[in-house]
C-alpha cells in the first residue's frame, strides 16, 4: 500500500511517500478527518501553526490506537516569524498545543511574511530562524527540519550558513504548473520535493485533456494528479475533509506511463490561475 511506503530524507529518516493535508480544515472538524485518514492508512499528517488547527491534529494522532511512532507528523513555523526568538518560542508553542513531546518534521513556512512573499528581503531572518531549527533539532523537539515555498535564492542563502542541511522544500507543484528547474536543484541537493495543493486548488477539474487521461487509467483526476507527483519522485499533500475522497485520494497503486507523464508536464498553466489562486506560477517544462 503505496500510503505506507517511505521516501529516506538526508538524515536518514523515513518520511511517507504520501501526506495528509490539513490546510483549511478548522480545529473543530480536523480531528475527525485526521483520524479517518489514519484509519484509511495514512501515516503522513501534515498541518501547520498558520493553520490554526494543530490541536485538532493533536487530538487525533493522541486519541489513535497507532503507536506515535507509526505516525509521521509535519508542522511548520508560521511566516511572520523571522527572529530566532520568535520562531524558537513558536515551536514550544506548536508542541504544547499538538500535545505530543516531538514533531517530526517542522519546516520553515514562507521565505517572507504572507503579505510581503517575494516582495522583501529576509534573507537574513530566514537564517536566524533556521539556527532555531537547527537548535531544536539538536534538543530533540523535532526529528527533521526543511523550507516551503524557498525558491533557489532562498535555500542557496540556508545552504550557505546552515549546519545541518533542510531535509525537504515543500512547494506548489502540479499538473500545469510544475516547476522543474526548482524541483531539479532541490534534487542535487538531496532535498526532498514535498507538493501541496496536488488538485491545483480544483482547477486541474475543469481541464479535458486531464479527463481523457484519467479515464484512460480507470481513476479520477485527482488519483491522477497525486500519482503524477510520485512519477516526478514528489511527496503529494493531498486535502479533504471527505472520508470518501480521502479514501480514494489514497489509491494509488497505478503507474502512468513516461509517454503520459511528458504529456501531463506540458499542458499549458490553467488561464487565470495564478490570480485566482494567489499561488506562484512556474514556466512550462
């Protein structure tokens, strides 16, 4: 079972290939979902302070009858922090809301704050709040540390100044908008591409090319652009709060075709994406 599978990150823990996304799903209702989706066999549940819904995540992961080590957790430090004081207090912060003594994967959330991305400078922030990382990683409060949404500029400035290396970059990627030459750095660099939003925000719905493909597996689009990530050797971060998508986002167990996969990496970004998402585009491969 493909949910079950692991990715080795480069301090030479297991990560599973497929991840759990909790982004908009509210602290009251991410209980319940989280717990679903381990009960279907997830083993990745990914949330996040900025989220606001770590205690919910807690709650389910506490509450399960796995044992804590079957349980692969990721959070990550919200994008207004950029001082060491600040990201350090907000890890405590995190663990105490989850309830749980470590997080396994914390992963700085943004280069800039949200309202300022790509923007501003905070180069030097961003290497402050690594040092906090770094320093919880030592303590034993997390057990991996990474980026998202670090362009190469960004994870070239970490790489300079950092002790320990950033295990992932966890980044918008997706049918239409992938962005390769990233993808490809980070791979040089032994950091492992995480993919949020696989379904590109639901957009990738609409598109009939995308359809033709799917039905031509015998799976939906979204089994379909989930599996497309793990052809690119991705992580996908799945979301629902439908037990019944949740279950079928983790089917996996199909290989798409190279022929497929090269048409898939070259259909056009999906008009009007980028400003109705809000979300970076990236050039066609």
């Amino acid at each position: 079972m493909i949910l079950q599978e692991n990715y080795t990150l480069n301090n030479d823990i297991k990560i599973p290939k497929v991840g759990f996304g909790t982004w908009m799903i509210d602290d009251e209702a991410v209980a319940q979902a989280v717990k679903e989706a381990l009960e279907i066999g997830y083993r990745h549940i990914d949330t996040a302070q900025a989220y606001g819904n770590e205690r919910g995540v807690g709650e389910a992961i506490r509450s399960s009858e796995l044992e804590r080590s079957e349980i692969f957790l990721t959070s990550k430090i919200a994008a207004e922090h950029k001082t060491y004081e600040s990201a350090a207090q907000s890890i405590d912060e995190s663990l105490e809301k989850l309830g749980l003594d470590v997080i396994d994967l914390m992963i700085i959330h943004a280069p800039q704050p949200w309202h300022e991305f790509r923007e501003a400078d905070y180069d030097s922030g961003n290497v402050t709040v690594w040092h906090a990382l770094e320093d919880a990683y030592k303590a034993g409060k997390v057990r991996a540390i990474g980026l998202s949404n670090f362009n190469q500029h960004d994870i070239e400035n970490i790489l300079q100044h950092a002790t320990i290396k950033p295990a992932v970059n966890q980044i918008l990627a997706h049918i239409s908008n992938t962005p390769f030459e990233l993808i490809e750095y980070c791979k040089e660099n032994d950091i492992l591409v995480e993919a949020y939003s696989p379904m590109g925000h639901g957009e990738l719905l609409k598109n009939q090319e995308i359809k033709k493909i799917a039905e031509k597996y015998q799976v939906s689009i979204p089994q379909l652009a989930i599996r497309y990530c793990l052809e690119l050797g991705l992580l996908p971060l799945p979301k629902s709060a439908n037990k019944a998508h949740i279950q079928t986002n983790g089917e996996l167990d199909f290989k798409i075709s190279k022929e497929d996969v090269d048409t898939l990496s070259a259909i056009d970004v999906i008009e009007n994406y980028g400003e109705s998402s809000g979300f970076p585009v990236y050039n066609k491969k």
